[in-house]
C-alpha cells in the first residue's frame, strides 16, 4: 500500500509580491521588462539579422539568470519553497494526475471539482480546455 501524495502545493506570486520592496519591485520589473524584449528581438531576428540576433539572444541568457538572482532573493523567507510549489497562475491542478487549463489529458477533460478532472473519473470530454488569460 503506498501513502497518499500530499496535495500540490501553490505559490502565490501577487501576495509575496505585496510584501516585496519599491527598490525589489523595481529590480524584478525592470529585468523582466529587458528579458522579455530580448527574446521577442531574438525571435524576429533569427534568420534576417544574426548580428542583432546574436547581442539579443547573449542578453536574454544573461537576464533569465539576473531574474532568477533578484526573484530567488527578493522571496527568500516570504513563502515556503521546501514543497516544491507550483506558481498560482496556471489554475486549477488536478491533484491525480497534474493536468491543468493549459495541458488537458490526453482525451480531454473537465473539472468535475477543484482539484479534480474528469479523465481522473473515466470520463474524457475529447476536447482540451482553453488557455484562460492572466489576470
Ligand atoms: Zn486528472
Ligand atoms: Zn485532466
């Protein structure tokens, strides 16, 4: 007989956000900001310009590490990560089987109850759910 797994744990990123500093918030901001234009510049360069393409995609490496610096220590000790927590912002989780709005079950699935999809019951849908938008 094996124990139950424990149920999956969420991180909620608008409250420890709420706890964080003007000076963290800006630090945060400002690289999510430059990292997310260097890699839409390394997208639309890819091929057309491997000049620009190439300064973009060195800046995208080098903010995916600065943003997980300054996120990593501006949550240190305002939420518990020895769960392994799964961010907030993807929805519901089915707690049998993992799938969420964003990745269905194969077959396709509802939510029958929070924490609980229809495949999980023997009951497929045949369609995957829709992507819901960021609040
Ligand atoms: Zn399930
Ligand atoms: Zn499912």
């Amino acid at each position: 007989m094996t124990a139950k797994p424990a149920p999956i744990a969420r991180f909620d990123g608008a409250a420890v956000w709420s706890k964080l500093g003007p000076a963290q918030r800006a630090t945060i901001g400002i690289i999510a900001l430059e990292l997310v234009i260097a890699n839409k510049t390394a997208c639309t360069t890819d091929r057309s310009e491997p000049i620009r393409h190439r300064a973009a995609a060195a800046a995208g490496a080098l903010l995916v590490g600065e943003l997980d610096r300054a996120v990593s220590d501006a949550v240190a000790g305002k939420a518990d990560f020895s769960c392994d927590p799964v961010p907030s912002l993807v929805g519901d989780i089915c707690q049998k089987c993992g799938c969420t709005e964003l990745d269905a079950c194969e077959g396709g699935c509802s939510w029958l109850s929070p924490g609980r999809c229809s495949a999980c019951a023997g009951r497929h849908t045949g369609r995957a759910r829709q992507a819901r938008a960021l609040p």
